[in-house]
C-alpha cells in the first residue's frame, strides 16, 4: 500500500464499498455527532467523508485533530445510511470508516477560516495566501485560469502559430507606462529594464523569417494598482502574423477568443460575430473605447434641438463651434424620484447636475428642460430617442473631450439603475481607427495615442500631409462587458515611416536609433508586412471567473500598495549587494 494513499479524497464512489482505501488531507470540517465524529478530508481532488465512532481504535486521537491538520485515514469504504447521501459530492453516495488515523501535520490556530466563503480582511488573505487559495472559490478560479491558458495554447496551435519565449531581461520602451530597472553588476552604471510587452522582440521574430509567434507573456509595468490591473506584473496572449492586413488578424483571432469565452461560460451566450465599432462612434454613442455592450443604452446627439432655445445654459454653450448636447435616453425612468437620483449621482461626480425631460402618459413632456424648449423641441427630442409614455432623457452638455468619461458613467449608470444590463452574457466587439496621435496638455506636444509602432492609415504620405490629430492607426482593440481585453494593430514596417512618425512625436532620428537600434537595423534588411495583438490572459479570466477583482484569479499577487506582503517584497538591499551593483540609495524622509 502507498505510504500516504490508495485513492484521492474525491476517488471512492459506491463501487469501491468493501475496500480498504487509504487517503490523506486537509481536515475541512469536523463534527460530533452525539460522540461519533465526523470528518469530512479535503485534498485538490475533492471530499470525502471520514467516521470514527468510540469503538474504532483510531477514537482517542481523532478527538485531537483541529481544522487544517493533515492527517492519513486507513479504513474501510461503506455506503453511507440511507437519507445522509450528499449529491452535490462526487463521493456523497460513501463514507471510510476509520481504523488508523495518523497526524502528518498540525496546524495552529487559523487566522481565517478555510471552510465556508467568508469575507475577510484583503491584508490578512494576502499574509496568509497559502491558506485563502486552500479555499473552494478561489482554488477553483486558480484552476479554472490554467485550463484557460491550456485552451489558449491549442487554439492558438491549432491556428499555425508556434510559441516562442522572449527575453524578460531587455531594454527601456515606450509602452506607456514606467518600466521596472534592473541594475548591471557587469555594466556599472547601467540598467536592463523588465519588458512592459514583448513588442521589438516580436516584431523581430517576424522580421527572422518566422511567419507566425504567440507566447503567454509575463509583462512588467509600474503602475498604480486598480481593481482591475495587477500591480507590477500581468500575463498576456501576445501574437504576431507575417504578411497580413487588419483583416487577418481578426480573422485568426476572433475565432481563438470566442472559442476560449464559449468553453469557459458556463452556458451563457458570447457574440458570435462581433460588430466593428470605430473609436470615434463608440465614444459618441456609449463614451468609452471600451463598451460595455450588454447595456442597450445608445447616446445622441440632439444639439440641434437646443440650438437657439429658450433652454439658454445649453444655447449659450452651443455658440462655442466645439460643444454639443448630448442625450442619455432611459427608457423606464420616467419618474420624479428616479430623475432626482441621476441629478443627485451626478452632483456626488462633482457635476453642477444632470438636466432631464421625463414623458408621462398624455404629457408633452415635463421637467424644468421641457419647460424652457417648448413641446415642438421636447417632442423632436423624444421622436428621435425613440422614447414614450413612462421614459426619460439625461442631457450633459459642452466639449465633448471633457464631458465624454463622465457621458459614459452616465449611461452605465442609468442601464444599472433601470436593470437594462444582462449580465449573463459576454459581448465582444472590435473597436478600430484609433487616433495615431493625440495632444498631451502635459508636455504641450502631439504624442502617441496609443502604439507607437502602428501603420498610421495613409503610411508616409499621412505623415507628411496630414494635421497628426487626424490621422488614424491601424489600431485596434477588443471590448468585453465593459473591459478593454485586447490591443493590437498592423505595424509600421517601413524605417522612413516609422521615423517620420517618431519625429512628429518629438524624437529625432538619433534618438530612434537609439531607443530602437534593433528594430530600426531590421527594417532596413527587407521587413515584411506584419501585425498582431494582446490579449490580457488575467482580465479575460477574470471576467469568465465572474469576479471583478484580479486578486481573486491571480495565485499570489501583490497589495493595492505594490506589496507582496507574503514574501516581504519589497525589500531592502545590504550594503554588500549595494556595493555589488555600484549603488547608492538616496531615499527621501518622508
């Protein structure tokens, strides 16, 4: 017999009733039933149901055992009485009666509790990783991301591509975000910098001859934490395809995504063909580049209907060639207390207000807006909302580049206040056309929009003649419920362009060089047309995973501080590996 099992804790089923098994585990759950006790083992595979009763000679030290000990069960597989089957358990229909119990290892008091889904202070599940990942939720979740990234790699095999890993030791890139430095002990003075992408080196390995890569790709950005971006580290779906147009790509692509979302939704439907959405409509009609399409709501433009009104904050805004009205039709929100909701939501996002008109059964329309316009307005306004008896419409209004983020949390708002959003469904949408650039009012200079590395539509000639603020990118991303889950587009694989784009940016052909020597010297040795994209492997199972914090599928991630408050990271350097690295701390008493 092995030392420590014959079977798993969710093996024994009622075919194995007779037979002496052994197994070892986590004590999950220990009860006493009037002197019999019961212990149900846990291991990864399952639970099984342990008793001892007084006259089993493993009596006197199962009494002893505590919650997490573990502990090695010989005994003998019966069928559990009639009525006390469990059928949510795979081996509910069975039970070991114990003979020999032995303790492999005790555990001290918990400082949370493994059984049962409570919540719990984030600082102690983080201290105490080890044992909030023995829970049954989140264990599933970790589970559940590994057979994602297994789907992945097939779908992505099966699709030609063939996995390469690239160098996580590399140099500075501008990926948007602040890179990790890692110092040289060979080079004093000098630093690699952690890959915020595997962009260059992708690139790279199409400009080697090789026609089609993708890699799960551990990444490197230090930025602020949010609920849903992992401090410091995240893994993507990174891809890349040689001689090949937008076109392509979705079509390699789409079919991977929607293949992993169908396997992994339980049921729930995915978008079959996704709808292309350019970034400039999307941000019109749902204010963000990333919608959340489970929400009907559309917005609109209705300027028209308050230019020259008597409505006059809005016909004086209007007067600016820039400004525009905007209309949030909520259909169902027809009601006083519901208006004066929104209007109040809105003040606590620091707005003066959110104006509305609200249509009742027989009225033309009522609410301090409808006042002011007129019925001819209020009604031109409801005829092309496609609103009537019973709804609303929520105005914001004046440069749509300042109103837009907070347009977008409108909507979303009013579709969850109205129970408009289906939230048992994955929609998934391309947004493309990109802005290539976009006014930094920080710098006070034109800069990237989003990849520096995209083919600006037009190529070289759009470079030349074009005002940058127009010019678009083959760019694009993919929207999932509100999430922007992937990013990609086709590359700039021409050296005059890929200069001339940087140049307009505010990089000299020296600095091109520079940074990007390596991609630069192979565009100059016959580039192919390329292009790929990413897909965040972390968001993409979070959503499939049901939760809306990355803590929750992630094994040991870090704090909202940047903190792995398990390992202690990070920590100080001693004055020896200092030296080592030829470096000097200067931190600032705060």
């Amino acid at each position: 017999m092995h030392r420590y099992r014959t079977h798993t804790c969710g093996a024994l089923r009622a075919s194995d009733v007779g037979d002496t098994a052994r197994i070892s585990g986590w004590c999950h759950r220990i009860r006493d039933h009037g002197g019999v006790l019961f212990v149900d083992l846990r291991d990864h595979y399952g639970l099984t149901q342990v008793v001892v009763d007084p006259d089993s000679p493993a009596f006197k030290l199962a009494e002893t055992v505590r919650a997490e000990w573990v502990i090695r069960i010989d005994g003998r597989v019966r069928l559990r009485p009639a009525g006390t089957e469990n059928p949510e358990l795979p081996t509910g229909q069975v039970e070991v009666y114990a003979t020999e119990i032995e303790v492999l290892g005790a555990s001290a008091e918990l400082p949370l509790p493994v059984f049962g889904d409570v919540e719990y202070p984030e600082e102690t599940r983080l201290r105490y990783r080890f044992l909030d990942l023995r829970r049954e939720k989140l264990h599933r979740n970790i589970m559940t991301r590994g057979a994602i990234v297994d789907a992945m790699r097939a779908k992505m095999k099966a699709q030609g591509f063939f996995e390469f890993q690239t160098p996580i030791l590399t140099a500075s890139s501008p990926e948007g975000a602040r890179d990790f430095l890692v110092p040289s002990r060979l080079h004093p003075g000098k630093f690699y910098a952690l890959p915020q992408a595997p962009q260059q080196y992708k690139q790279l390995i199409m400009m080697s001859g090789f026609d089609r890569y993708f890699q799960i790709a551990p990444c490197f950005r230090d930025e602020d934490p949010r609920a849903d971006r992992l401090p410091g580290e995240f893994y993507q779906l990174d891809l890349e395809m040689s001689f090949v147009e937008q076109e392509d790509v979705f079509a390699a692509v789409e079919p991977v995504i929607t293949g992993v979302f169908e396997a992994f939704a339980d049921g729930k439907p995915v978008t079959k063909n996704w709808p292309r959405i350019p970034y400039a409509v999307s941000m019109e009609k749902y204010g963000t580049d990333k919608p959340d399409l489970r929400n009907p709501i559309e917005m609109q433009d209705v300027s028209e209907h308050f230019r020259g009104s008597g409505f006059k904050v809005f016909a004086r805004l209007l007067e600016a060639e820039q400004n525009r009205v905007w209309a949030i039709p909520g259909k169902g929100g027809g009601s006083r207390a519901f208006c004066d909701r929104m209007n109040s939501w809105a003040q606590g996002e620091g707005q003066p207000g959110l104006g509305y008109i609200m249509w009742r059964e027989g009225s033309e329309g009522a609410g301090p807006l409808a006042n002011n316009i007129g019925p001819e307005r209020t009604e031109a306004i409801r005829q092309q909302l496609g609103l009537g008896a019973g709804d609303a419409a929520f105005f914001v209004a004046g440069d749509p580049a300042k109103f837009v983020k907070f347009a977008g949390l409108a909507r979303t708002r009013v579709g969850e206040e109205l129970k408009l959003i289906d939230h048992d469904r994955f929609e998934l949408a391309w947004i493309v056309d990109f802005p290539f650039y976009e006014w930094s009012e920080d710098e006070k200079k034109v800069d990237f929009s989003h990849n520096p590395f995209s083919m600006p539509q037009g190529g070289l000639e759009a470079l030349k003649t074009q005002d940058p603020l127009t010019i678009k990118a083959f760019q694009y991303d993919i929207a999932c419920n509100g999430y922007e889950i992937a990013s990609g587009g086709i590359r700039n694989h021409r050296p005059e362009a890929m200069v001339k784009a940087f140049e307009i940016a505010g990089y000299d052909e020296a600095t091109v060089q520079e940074r990007f020597g390596g991609l630069y010297r192979a565009f100059q040795y016959g580039a192919p047309p390329h292009g790929g994209m990413a897909a965040g492997v972390d968001r993409i199972v979070m959503l499939l995973c049901g939760t809306t914090n990355l803590r929750e599928i992630s094994i040991f991630p870090m704090n909202q501080q940047a903190q792995d408050i398990l390992m202690g990271a990070p920590n100080e350097a001693s004055p020896k590996q200092l030296r080592e690295l030829h470096i000097r701390t200067n931190v600032q008493d705060k």
